[in-house]
C-alpha cells in the first residue's frame, strides 16, 4: 500500500476510535466544555503514557517512529479489539504484519485442533505460537514429554525449555539435533517478524542464561519445516525413535504443529502405548 495512503487511513481510523469513546468509559470525569464528542487527545496520549505531540504526530498521519510497545498502549487507551489492533499494526508498520498484537496468544487452539490432536493419539504434538510458546499439546506428549500445564504460562516457551529443563536434555540422545530444528524455525519467524521488538529482547536474554545456546544459535540454519530423526532415552519407557515433523498450521493464528512420529519396527509405538495406559 502506498505510504501516503496508508498513514492516511491510520489517521482516519484513529480519529474514528477516539470520537466514539467517553470519558468515563476510561474513569476520566465527563466535564462540561467539550466541543467535540469522545476523548481529547491529550486524554488519549496521557492513558497511553506517551506525549500530547507524538500522538497528535501519530494521529495526523505523520511519518513518524513507532514501536510495538507503544502502539499496544494506544491501543489499549482506545479499548481496541483484537482484529482491530491487527489493522491499526498493518497501517502503522511499513513492513505489513511483521507483529504480534496483544491479545493474540488467546484463544488459539480451535475445537478442531483439539480434535487433531486427540486423533493422533500414539504421536506426541506439540503445538507453538509465532514466539515458540506451546500453546498446545495431547497426552502423548505430555507422557514422552512434561506435563505442560504444570508450567507457567510465560515459562511455556519451546526453546527456552529445551535449554533450561534437565529432563529434555537427557531426554534427547542427539539433543543438538533436537534443538537445533526448533532453532531454525523461530529464526525463520525472526525474519518474518522483524518489527516485533521481543525477539531480539528474547535472544539477548538466552544469550545471557544459556552460555550454549549462542554457539548454536549462531550455527542455527533457516527452514521452516526441517524433518529430523529424533532418538529418546526415556526414564520409564527406555529408547524410543521418532521423525519430527513440523507443520504450519493456515489460519488466522500463526501457529506451528511439531509431530513425533514413531518410527516402524522399533517398538517405539508399543511404548507408548503401554505410558498411555
């Protein structure tokens, strides 16, 4: 889309938002001497938390800087929606759709995903988010696996859990294997994602944690659905062989299905069976 035209109608849609909001609908008093109906742009900039001029800039159209951060704070302070962030975030961001608005790590995994999931029964699936955040995952996995939902929220992070947790690197024979498929993935979003301000938060934040993941990361390649052959020596169920597949899963979430499929005449599947019972 054409610059001009773009910031155009950010502008207009801005405009539109703060008109259609009261005062009190944000716990400001209603006052007395408002000429024009909804919040005034100063009100607008102060629940946002950034300044009268840079949002009068943003309003009008100017091509000025902005963040994620702070454009998920004016969108806050203008009660948006989730589709309604996604195209304040198109109209703002030359790069179109390189973020990840607020609100859309909710409500991800659809009853037919659920389905998916619970049919592939004798395959551990995991399912991620654009940032690696499991979002999702069937009794398989959690059995080979962890019990995901034992974890925080903000803690259900792949890469950072294959990192950080003692049994997913003793799980995994070729643990660099392991890894480094997932690595290549989330550097493929990086590439997609650029505008997303997190990433590179993320990356410095491993750096510093796990001495082991820079050296990898920086040996990391770039694919999107890399298939390795994954060894398990597992605590209960002992050697277990399987082929990863990674899916992407088309929708309105950008969302990623990591199958382990057990290898024929292993015995891999009998295993796993017999955790499942």
């Amino acid at each position: 889309m054409n610059r001009d035209i773009r910031l155009e109608a950010l502008s207009d849609f801005l405009k539109t938002k703060r008109s259609k909001i009261q005062p009190q609908m944000v716990g400001l008093p209603a006052g007395s001497r408002r000429r024009t109906a909804g919040l005034r742009r100063e009100e607008v900039a102060q629940l946002a938390g950034v300044s009268t001029t840079w949002y009068t800039w943003l309003e009008q159209g100017r091509d000025i800087k902005v963040s994620i951060s702070v454009l998920d704070a004016v969108a806050d302070a203008l009660q948006l929606s989730l589709d309604e962030r996604k195209y304040v975030y198109g109209l703002a961001f030359e790069e179109g759709g390189s973020f990840f608005p607020k609100g859309e790590e909710e409500e991800m995994i659809t009853p037919s995903l659920e389905k998916i999931l619970k049919e592939l029964r004798y395959c551990p699936s995991i399912i991620t988010d654009r940032r690696s955040f499991i979002v999702g995952w069937n009794e398989a996995a959690k059995q080979v696996f962890l019990d995901f939902e034992k974890i925080p929220l903000e803690k259900r992070n792949l890469i950072e859990l294959v990192f950080s947790r003692k049994e997913l690197r003793a799980l995994a024979v070729n643990w660099e294997d392991f890894v480094k498929g997932f690595l290549s993935i989330f550097r493929t979003y990086l590439g997609q994602y650029m505008a997303d301000e997190w990433y590179g938060e993320f990356i410095e934040e491993m750096k510093k944690n796990y001495p082991d993941f820079n050296k990898m990361w920086n040996e990391s390649e770039v694919s999107s659905a890399p298939e390795v052959l994954i060894e398990f020596r597992h605590s209960k169920a002992g050697k277990m062989i399987y082929n990863l597949t990674s899916l992407q899963v088309h929708g309105r979430n950008d969302l990623r299905c990591s199958i382990y499929t057990p290898v024929d005449g292993t015995g891999t599947e009998e295993k796993i069976k017999h955790l499942m019972k």
